[in-house]
C-alpha cells in the first residue's frame, strides 16, 4: 500500500490506467483521448467510452493481475468503480497491493 | 381447467432463497407477495426489472395473484420500453435500483419486511391455461416477436430442466450470474426453484471474488448457474473457490478445453443447456464427455429441409430453430452451427438482419450493414464491425442514435465511415469484401 493517497498519487496514475484499459481493450484511441472526468459507459450523449460489462470483466482480470487484489461489488452497482478513469484509478489506487 | 400449485413438492416452512441476512422461507416469500400484490396498480402487465433474483421472484408471484402478466423483454432500451407502452397499455414497471422507464409508470420495490408470514397458511395454484409470462426475442423483421408462456407449460419446463439435471433427487443452492429475466436465468434459477426443489441466492454475482463469496454464504450441494463468458472470467481470476457440485452453461458455445478446465478447478461435473426463448431449455449435454444432446423429458425434435422444429413437454406449440443439426435415431442430437444470420456475442443474440434494419433506420443515414469479424487470435470476445454510408452525420452522433435502438454489447467497434458499401451487382454484400474492406480501412489508421 502506498503510503497516502494524495490528488498528485492519482493524477500520476491516471495515464497509466488510461493505457490498461485501452491495451486490455484493444481499443483504437491513445490514453490522453480518455477525459478522466468523462463516463467510461455510454451514457448516450457520446462522450463517454462506451464499455459494457463484457469490457469490465475484461479489465478487472487485468488490475487484478497487475496491482493484486480482486475488485468486488458486495451486491452494490457492478460497474460503480468504473464510473470514470478518476474512480476507477482512485479505486486502484487505494486497494492495491503491488 | 387443470390448477398447478406454485411450488412442486414444497412446504410452506421450506427454505426458498439465501440472503446476506440468511435464510428466507416459502411462507414469508409468500406473504411479500401478497403485500406487494395489494400494492401494484391495476392493469394487465408487469414489467418487472428487479436486478435482485429473490425481489424478481416476490414480483413474478404477486403479479400471479392479482392477475398480471410477466413481460420479459430482451433489452431495456428507450426502443424497446416506448414499443412496450404502446403494445401493452397499462403495463406497470416493477424496479429495485436505477431504472430509465421513460413514459411507463414505475413501482419501486416497497420493504415488505413488516407482513406477517403467519396469515399465510395454503400454497397457492393457479389454472394451467394462465398466461404467465411473455419473453421477447429480437426478431430478423426488427419487431421485437412476443413468446406466450403459460403457467402449465412453466410447470413442465422447471420440472423437465430439474429432471434432466439430477437435481429432483438432490436439490441444489443456486448461484446464478444471469439475470433472471431473460430466458435461461429465468428457467435455470427461477424455474428450478419453483419446481425443481432448489433454493437460490438472491444476488446476481458479477465479479469472480463476489461469486465466490455468494457461493460461499449458501450450502452444499451448490450449483452454479453461468455462460463461458462469466465461467473464463471465473477461472482466470484464480481465486479460491468454496466446493462446487455442479456447473451449468448456456447463451454461447462452450469449448471443450474451458469444460475441461472448468471441471478439474471445481471438482464438479459441468453441463450445458441448449435452447432458445421461443422453445425454453430443450436438451442437456455433459460437454467433456463429448457426448450428443439429450432431449429434456417429452421434448421432441423433427426435420424438413434442413429446417428443424421442437415440440412436445413444456415446448409451446411448434418451434423452429435457428441451428442446424443432426438428428440421430435415439432422440439425440448435435449441432452443426447456426445459421448464419444470428449473432451470439458474450450469450446475446441477434440477427444481422435485425441490427441491420436498426442502423439503417436513423436519420442521416444512407446504407449501412453490420459484420462479425473472422475471430482475432488473442482476443476473448470478437465485436462487431459496422460500415456506414452517412456523409452528415459525425461518429458520436451515430452510435449515441444506435444506443437508443440497440444492447451495447452489439455497438460497433469500430464503426467505419465510407464512401459506398462494396455492394455486388445483385445488391448483396459478400463476406469476403467486408472482411477485405475491414483490413483495408484498418490499415490506413
């Protein structure tokens, strides 16, 4: 576990976890074209990424092979964590263990 | 008119499902029921969306009592919901957590933890001839095609899929990771509970670390309902799981080597369910054993051309199938692949023609067609590809409009803008060109 999880801890974070889901996805974008503000599910405006729950599980295989530990809903909305890059990377960011 | 009882071979003091909080009876399920039957609008139809099996269940039941029909759609999108609305006037919503309902009236589930299961003294039937539920496919037409379930033919259904799977003998606790609503959660959790003498789990479990811990908080022997889709992502995640005693997959083809993996992890014998929403489960197969599909008890299957049809058992009238098989002389089957038209990604299915017609139906648009890619090695799941003809319209705007029509598993990725689609002279598109116009428009990112 880091030590504190400071704004500057995340945002250094961001283009790395931008790049696992663009790699996990084979998606056509580079990691700066993921707003980290922006849904990462399609919310029907256009702005979003678009992902869907075949996607998640894809991606949650990914983080939990790199930073070592199993994401978990306990029966709250699946996809919650992965509202965008920034609650997805913070998620991360606070239960990794490698 | 002959009545069947709601549950087969169960006592009001059994236990029916499994919640954070324990064990929840028959006779308290039934009490919820009825509250929430006095609770519900007047009106013919529910549209019951609770994304918790066990509320879903407590919904089904009082719409039963008060004279409602299940509709089961195969998606919740604006489309789908607005065509609702119109075709079945009156239909009430039933949700548990964010649901867009656009113009239909919605109930949230009310906490019904205050009835008094002590007024519930005789288990309910209903006439065989009811009309329980209607589940929708996603016909080539772009209607949704609307299949009639009655409560006589549920009856067979939940007791044939038990039969057919040992669990008569030994009920299982279930744990499902498909939602209950559409057709295979619906018969493999629901309708085995009901009368295959199961019990369930009230969660829908979505990550790997949260089955396990669903599996966990129910007994053995334990049953674990899944597609290849959820079961891969199980085993790749390579936790600890608690004792397994039986596995089962539909919605997709299983390979032999996740089947094999699958039963060596869990020490536990898999099966796979093969049916469709029109006809229900029809046959079940070992999938390690190679073994050919074995009808489900009084289901039979007949050919014309090489068009097959399933009838008999808990089959509602005559269905024809979207597969092609070979029939043997025993009864048994196997599939040789389906047709070609019909699309299974991740165990949703649709048709081209489908997709097709709903692309080429927004504004802007000029010609378009949707493709599936020659699988890519590496990848899991192979997405479909869309071209479109639409010189005003911008990317965004386009699939914003095909999220309103369309499940997102089935958005294009990616979706192609062209000049013209390589349309032959007779007005088809050949596999071979879109496979080669995929390449070439690739090539030139």
């Amino acid at each position: 576990m880091p030590a504190a999880i400071t704004p500057e801890v995340i945002d250094q974070l961001l283009p790395e976890i931008a790049e696992l889901i663009i790699s996990a996805l084979n998606l056509e974008m580079s990691p700066a074209e993921i707003a980290a503000d922006a849904p990462l599910f399609g919310d029907g405006e256009g702005d979003g990424l678009g992902l869907d729950s075949i996607d998640v599980l894809e991606i949650a295989l990914v983080v939990s092979k790199r930073y070592g530990f199993q994401l978990r809903s306990d029966n709250e909305d699946n996809v919650r964590i992965f509202t965008s890059l920034r609650s997805l990377t913070e998620h991360i960011a606070s239960q990794r263990t490698q | 008119m002959q009545r069947h009882a709601l549950f087969t071979g169960r006592q009001l003091d059994d236990v029916l499902a499994w919640q954070a909080g324990g064990a929840i009876s028959i006779r308290q399920f039934l009490a919820e029921a009825q509250a929430l039957a006095e609770q519900l609008p007047p009106g013919d139809w529910l549209l019951n969306v609770c994304q918790d099996r066990y509320r879903f269940a407590v919904g089904f039941v009082a719409g039963l009592l008060c004279g409602k029909t299940s509709l089961q759609p195969a998606s919740q999108s604006a489309e789908t919901l607005a065509q609702i609305a119109i075709d079945y006037p009156g239909t009430t919503g039933l949700c548990d957590g964010e649901f867009a309902a656009g113009a239909l009236p919605c109930l949230h589930f009310p906490d019904l933890s205050a009835v008094d299961r002590r007024k519930v003294t005789k288990m309910p039937d209903f006439p065989s001839d009811t009309l329980a539920a209607i589940l929708f496919t996603s016909g080539s037409t772009g209607l949704p095609q609307a299949q009639r379930k009655t409560w006589g033919k549920l009856v067979r259904n939940g007791q044939a899929g038990a039969q057919a799977l040992g669990l008569l003998e030994r009920p299982h606790a279930i744990v499902g990771t498909v939602p209950v609503q559409h057709s295979y959660g619906f018969e493999s959790t629901f309708l085995l509970a009901l009368h295959g003498g199961c019990t369930f789990w009230a969660g829908k479990p979505f990550y790997p670390q949260d089955i396990a811990a669903a599996l966990a908080a129910v007994p053995q022997p334990r049953l674990l309902v899944s597609t290849p889709f959820h079961l891969s992502a199980l085993l790749a995640a390579q936790i600890e799981l608690p004792p397994l005693d039986l596995l089962l997959s539909a919605t997709a083809p299983l390979s032999g080597e996740l089947a094999a993996q699958a039963e060596q992890r869990c020490a536990a014998p898999l099966y796979e369910i093969y049916g469709s929403t029109e006809s229900g489960q029809l046959a079940s197969r070992r999938t390690v054993t190679g073994e050919h599909w074995q009808p489900l008890a009084g289901v039979q299957l007949d050919q014309e051309d090489d068009s097959t049809w399933a009838s008999g058992g808990h089959v509602e009238g005559r269905v024809p199938l979207g597969d092609l098989i070979a029939l043997r002389d025993n009864g048994q089957f196997s599939l040789l692949g389906r047709h070609a038209d019909l699309i299974n990604i991740a165990g949703k299915r649709t048709s081209l023609a489908w997709l097709n017609h709903q692309i080429s139906a927004i504004p802007g648009v000029l010609d378009a067609t949707f493709f599936l890619p020659d699988e890519a090695p590496g990848a899991s799941i192979t997405r479909l590809a869309a071209f479109v003809v639409a010189p005003t319209l911008e990317s965004r705007q386009l699939l914003a409009a095909l999220r309103q029509r369309i499940d997102p598993v089935f958005l294009p990725r990616p979706l192609r803008f062209v000049d013209a689609l390589p349309r032959n002279p007779t007005g088809k598109l050949p596999r071979q060109s879109l496979q080669a116009l995929l390449h070439r428009t690739t090539d030139h990112d």
